[in-house]
C-alpha cells in the first residue's frame, strides 16, 4: 500500500517488483492475494504489462511458452495469461491458444522506456542481500518424541475401538 501523499510517484511499482524480486529469489512464483481492489489491479496489471512487453521485447525464438516465462519472470500463469488477454495479444484458433505479436504495443513501450523520468525508482537485484528462513530439521529427540506420540494415538484409538466393539457385542 501507499499512502495517498506518496501516490503517483512510482512507490507502487517498485514495492510490487521488490515482491517479485524476494519471490523470484525465493525460487517461487508469485502472485498478489486476491481479490484486488480496482486501483491494485490497475497497478498490478500495468506492472505485468510492462513486464512482459520487456520480454518480448527480447525475445528472438519463435515460439513463446507461459510456463517457461512464467518460471523466469515469479509472475503466475494465470496472471501472465490475463493479462495478454486484457492487452488483445492472445486469441483462441484452431483449437490452441496463440500468442499475437503486437508490433505497435512494443514499439509505444519502447517509446515510453526511452522517455522515462530521471527519477524512475528501481530495485537493482544486484544489492540485494536476502535469503529466506529455512526452519532447522527437527532434532533426534523431536522426531522420536513424535514418533512415541504417533504410537501412543494408535494404541489409545485401537483400544477404544476394541472396548466398543466389546461393549456392542454384550
């Protein structure tokens, strides 16, 4: 979130990209917690746009693939697919979904990177310095103490069990 002074000033995107750098550290894909509100869609949306009009941007094969650009950008599929379809760059034919290769969406992206103010904020992956918490494997003692407590559940269900069954039977 933020805050209505501080609105309009970039502040937005670089938060939602500093989310998707930790996300992409993490080795995960990301999305934000659904549902949005109107102006975080419109965020979110325009963040993914540039995003993928940047990748295609670069890209040279023939044949593009979500998954894959999903796994390299952390962005879900679902929200990858959304938005090509917000944008008209995907369609159905012939029984398969295709990606359009929209010329004039790229080239007024490109215009827009040349033209960016001085001031654009980024995030540069390089300085960050962060890993995420990975909890220690459970010690000897908790393991066999779970596993006593496991053993104890099943001989105190399969007692009951037994008492009802002798209970019935009388």
């Amino acid at each position: 979130m933020t805050l209505p002074p501080y609105q309009r000033q970039g502040y937005g995107r670089l938060l939602i990209d500093f989310s998707y750098l930790l996300t992409k550290n993490e080795g995960k894909i990301g999305s934000p917690e659904k549902p949005l509100s109107d102006l975080g869609l419109i965020s979110y949306r325009s963040y993914w746009k540039d995003l993928l009009l940047s990748y295609l941007a670069t890209y040279t094969e023939k044949n593009v693939y979500i998954k894959d650009m999903s796994t390299e950008m952390a962005v879900s599929s679902y929200d990858i697919v959304s938005t090509f379809q917000a944008m008209g760059m995907m369609k159905y034919w012939k029984g398969k979904h295709i990606l359009l290769r929209r010329q004039d969406l790229l080239e007024e992206f490109l215009e827009r990177q040349k033209r960016r103010r001085a001031d654009y904020k980024e995030i540069d992956p390089k300085c960050l310095n962060w890993r995420p918490y990975v909890p220690p494997p459970p010690s000897e003692d908790q393991t066999s103490s779970n596993k006593n407590k496991a053993a104890a559940a099943n001989k105190a269900a399969a007692d009951r069990k037994k008492a009802q069954a002798a209970a019935s039977s009388q």
